[in-house]
C-alpha cells in the first residue's frame, strides 16, 4: 500500500487562514426557543419589550397610598390624620396604585393614634410625587431594545426578557459537531483494555471542549480502520453536521486513512500544519462542511481544538475569544526546540523570590497528562532554536495568578508521598497547591541554587560518610540558608515481573545477557544510589543492557517492567506495588526535603510542615507500603 507523505508543513497562520476562509462561508442557522430556558444562548436578532415593566405604576414600599399633594404641610409640629379608604389606601411592596394616587408613606412613618378606630392614620411628614412609586417603565418600556443581535444571554438577562412580555425569541443554533473515533485498536470506555487495545478517550475530551465553547455535538460509533467505513461516516455525518472531526488516522502510516477519504470526498487544504504537537492534521472541506481529520496523540489533537477549532466555533457564533490571562516568568532551564516548528510547551509555574519561574512539562504528544498538569502554555516561534535557562518565556494561564501565587514549587526527586501531600493540603482547605516537577535530586539543588524553587526533594547518599544529603548541601550551596526536613524513609530496590521469571536476586544478575534492565535519569539519587553499588561491587554499567534508558520517576519504571520492555528496574517499593509487581529490597533510603530559608517562616510553607506532621497524611503515605514516616517533618538543619 502507498504512504502518504504530509502534503505540507504550512506555518500556523497560514493554516488557520486557508481554513477559516473556508469553513466562514457556511451560515449557522436560527431556531426559536422558549426564553425561559435560553440562558447561554446567543441572540439571532435584537430583542424588544412587548411590554413596559412594571406595565402599572406600582407601590415600592409596603405602607398607604397617598395623592402627595394631600400631605403637603405636615411637619413633626403639624401631623396630619387621613381616613384609610378616603385619601388613604394600604399597598403592598409591588401592588398597583389606586388610579388616584401618585405616592407611598412607607409603613414605618404611618401611626394608629385612635384605638378606637383603625381606620384613622397620622403621617408626621409630607411626601413628594412618585415618592416611593416605580413608575410604569421604570424597568423597561414596551418597544425598547432588551438586548441586541449576537448576545450571549446571561441569568439576569432572562429576567428583564421575561418581564418584558418575552416568552420566545429566536437564537443561533449551537453549531453542531459530529466526532467520528477511529482505529481497529479502540474500545468504548466501560471495560479495561487488553494488550493491544486502546480506550476511546479523545472524543469525550472533544465533547467537553465543545460543550464549553457554546457548540452542541454527536458521536458517532467507532469506525474500523477500514476505508470504506470511514467513507460512508463522513458521507453520513456531512450531511447533518456543521462541522466534522475525526480522531485519529490523520497521520502518513498504513492505517492512517483521513487525508485519502478526504481528497476522494472533498479538497484537502491542508495535510500538515508546522506546530507541535499537533503537526499531522488534515484540514479540508466535503460538500461545503469544514471536516478536520485530528491526530490520534491527545496532546496533538488538543491542541488542534485549541487553535483551529475554539476559534471558528466562537466566530460561527459571533464572540470575541474570551481574554486569556497572560504574565512573563522566566525558563528554570534550557529547552531545545526544532527550526521547522512552532512548539507549545506545557509548563509548571510558581512564584519564587518575587520571580515568576516556569518548569517545562513532558512535550510527548501521548503525554495527557502534561495538560493535566499543565499551569501554563508558552509558544516557542518556528524561527526560534529554543530557550536558554534564565531566558523569559510569555505564558498563557490555564490557572489563574492567585492560583499561581499560592503555589509551593517543589523541583527535585520524585517521590508518590508529594501527590498525597497536595492532595492533603487541598483537603484541609488551605489555600495553597504543591506543585512538584520530577527533575532528580540534583536537579533539585541547582534550582535551589539559581532561586528557582521553594523546596527541593532529595535522596542523596554520600559514599564517603554514609550520610543522606547534608554533604551534598554543604559541596554545592556553601554559605546559603537551607532548612532541610525529613519527610520519609522509603524502601530501595529492583522492581521486577510478577513471579521473577529471569530469577534476579540482586544488581549482579542485571549483567545477564537475557536481562534488559530500566535505569532512572542522571542526577536522579535513585541512580547515584544504583552507581555507588556497582562501584563497591566492581560491576561496569556498559555490561548492563538498558544501563543508558532512563525514566523520570518511579512509575515510569514499574511501568515498563509491567509493559515488558524491562526486566527490572531501580525504584522504590511503593511504585511496585503500586502495579502489581514484585520487588527485591536493596536498602532503606532517607527521602528529606531542602527548603529556601526565605521560604521556610511563610504561612505557605508553615501549612506544609503542619501537614506533613499530621497522622493522616503519614497514614495515608504508609499505606502505599515501602515507607516509614515516623520521623516525618522532623526539621535536621
């Protein structure tokens, strides 16, 4: 079968521009509704009062009715008696006035001096026309403009609608999208996978966004990896649609049959567009109905919905794209970007110092959780080969500046027991999010070191004292102020397969030919720890066969032993329990966390140490196996 290579690499702009033209020319179409439930809809025409509001003048004030005119005079010295039913008519709050009468003496100002006879009242001041009267069309008068074409109506919009004698009015139709998932791997969500399938996510991530934007959608069957198949939906969904997105087979490989349904149905405008992620998309056009085929990768097809897809659904509605929030920080390292892309990285943001840092996040188009995650989004230009550490970045918020601002920043080692202690923190309604970034221990110390992180997490074993830490604190920050606090003893080992099928007892059968090992990232303490082992044991890391692949945390490493790309790996107990494999114990490591002295005496960093010290995070920590937190929050510089 032949490939289809991209038939272009066009820049964002001109993609977007080719595309829109396109997709522009098709009219959304009105309908009438009820207004009662028209809230978050859009006006198709400006909308008029049928009636005044209030239609009668009415009584703002419980109290009497009065002609104003007949207390002129009165004063404290002089009151005045009216007769109830005379030249006094008792109202309620939004009753009508008796034709009559132009003005209300609030309840409060009336007195009853004869016992005798309760008809008779007393006012002790005078009152002036239409004093305390909402007069008709003080709200809105019949024939005025309520609201105007294209506007989005709000709640209280509904009331001046409704008040106004508006029970129907005519809006956009939500532009409606049908999602066409694909692929002979996909299963519905329901049942856990087996190796080989893939659950169908991306469409409900599509669902959401679009529910979001003011568009309405529908979701078709999965459709094989097929052509015919794919044909008939798309011929199906154009008919009824007004726009169309298919997941996945947008790409160049055997199974990837977008752009060629597309080209034989339609015109193609675009196959490739210079962003990443998200370069393999086919933008095109089948019976006048935009039709956009979108990656398979997650994090590809979302931002394809990001940049293509949020914008033209506000455009057919006639909205302004709502602000985003925006602020400068500055890189916490380099990042090395390709000349024939503009990338958009997802990254970790705090405030340190007085300084806005950024720390990027995996750029794996796979890597969902890297939106997640994400605080910030940030564009590198195509133009541009990438950002030195220290260099600013413009970042666009996905959380908000306070939310920024009570973030602790924890770059360091990684370790399962800091996602529970956010998590703690949440739950015991503090206002503030841990946010912690995997870049090994001494990554950790370097960000301590250029002021780019409140905490840093660490496990680094000193060969020469036996100690954890403090020597490596002391080599490389002398003379700046560190409080370091134990958080954890966490148990070290090889994780391996359920059952030990290549019979590993400990770091010198890793040098077995059949054996494929899974090492954790230079500067990780985890790998320090692995080195000094091989190093006592007179071991070479080049006769270990995976020595040089790395993961950034634990996780990963039990994964790809549990995926079996790995026959064993360095981690921590927790991680292997954690799916379901077996390990071999290696030692007892001291996991503590070095804080900025700058930050230690903040109510940030004083609600994480009040955390940390509680049972119920210790407990939920133990939980997981592997740890040993008796010690926890005990402050040792």
């Amino acid at each position: 079968m032949d490939r289809k290579i991209y038939l272009s690499n066009f820049p964002l702009s001109k993609a977007r521009e080719l595309f829109w033209s396109a997709a522009l020319r098709r009219q959304i179409k009105t309908e009438e509704m009820d207004t009662r439930l028209a809230a978050g809809r859009i006006t198709a025409e400006p909308v008029f009062a049928r009636i005044s509001s209030p239609h009668y003048h009415a009584a703002a004030m419980d109290g009497i009715a009065v002609k104003a005119a007949d207390t002129f005079g009165t004063a404290l010295t002089a009151p005045r008696r009216l007769l109830l039913g005379q030249n006094a008519f008792p109202v309620d709050t939004g009753g009508a006035l008796p034709p009559q009468c132009d003005a209300v003496i609030m309840i409060e100002d009336v007195a009853y001096p004869d016992k005798e006879n309760s008809a008779i009242v007393e006012i002790r001041k005078a009152v002036a026309p239409w004093q305390h009267v909402r007069s008709i069309g003080e709200d809105v008068v019949a024939a005025e403009m309520i609201i105007p074409s294209f506007h989005l109506i709000r709640p209280y919009d509904l009331g001046a609608l409704l008040s106004g004698g508006v029970f129907k009015l005519d809006v956009l139709k939500k532009p409606l999208v049908t999602l066409i998932p694909t692929g002979s791997e996909i299963i519905p969500p329901g049942k856990l996978p087996a190796a080989g399938e893939i659950i169908e996510s991306n469409t409900y991530t599509f669902a959401a966004a679009i529910e979001k934007w003011g568009g309405d959608y529908n979701r078709y069957p999965i459709v094989k990896d097929e052509v015919v198949l794919l044909e008939e939906s798309v011929r199906q969904a154009v008919r009824h649609s007004d726009l169309v997105l298919i997941s996945a087979g947008a790409s160049a490989g055997r199974r990837d049959h977008t752009f060629k349904v597309l080209e034989r149905l339609g015109e193609v405008l675009v196959h490739g567009v210079a962003i990443r992620p998200g370069k393999p998309v086919v933008l095109a056009v089948v019976e006048d109905v935009p039709v956009v085929g979108l990656p398979g990768y997650p994090v590809a097809a979302y931002m394809i919905m990001e940049l293509l897809i949020r914008p033209l659904l506000y455009a057919w509605q006639k909205q302004s794209l709502p602000p985003e929030d925006e602020l400068l920080a500055y890189s916490s390292r380099r990042i090395l970007s390709s000349l024939k892309d503009e990338e958009f990285l997802r990254l970790k943001v705090g405030k340190v110092n007085g300084k806005y840092i950024a720390t990027p996040l995996s750029r794996g188009a796979g890597v969902n959780m890297s939106l997640v995650r994400a605080d910030a989004i940030a564009a590198i230009p195509q133009d541009k080969e990438g950002v030195e550490a220290g260099e600013e970045l413009r970042l666009t918020l996905r959380r908000t500046r306070a939310e920024i601002e009570n973030t602790i920043v924890c770059l360091g080692s990684h370790d399962l027991s800091l996602d529970i202690l956010s998590d703690q923190l949440k739950r015991r309604g503090y206002p503030y999010t841990l946010s912690s970034a995997h870049v090994g221990s001494m990554g950790g110390i370097i960000s301590l070191q250029r002021e780019e992180t409140h905490i840093a997490g660490l496990h680094l074993l000193d060969p020469e004292s036996g100690l954890y830490n403090t020597p490596y604190l002391e080599y490389y920050l002398p003379g700046k102020a560190i409080r370091l606090v134990h958080l954890a003893r966490r148990e070290l080992g090889l994780i391996i397969a359920p059952g030990n099928p290549f019979k590993i007892r400990g770091v010198e059968d890793l040098t077995r030919d059949e054996v494929l090992f899974v090492n954790r990232q230079k500067g990780a303490g985890t790998r320090i720890y692995l080195d000094y082992q091989l190093k006592l044991k007179g071991i070479a890391a080049e006769k270990i066969k995976g020595y040089l692949r790395e993961e950034f945390n634990h996780l990963a490493v039990a994964a790809a032993v549990r995926g079996g790309s790995a026959h064993a790996g360095i981690g921590i107990r927790a991680a292997a329990s954690a799916l379901q494999m077996d390990f071999i114990p290696l030692a007892w490591e001291q996991y503590d966390l070095a804080i900025a002295a700058s930050f230690f005496h903040t109510p940030a960093c004083e609600a994480l140490l009040e955390v940390i010290r509680m049972p119920t995070f210790r407990n939920a920590v133990e939980k997981m196996g592997g740890y040993d937190l008796k010690d926890s929050g005990k402050q040792l510089t």
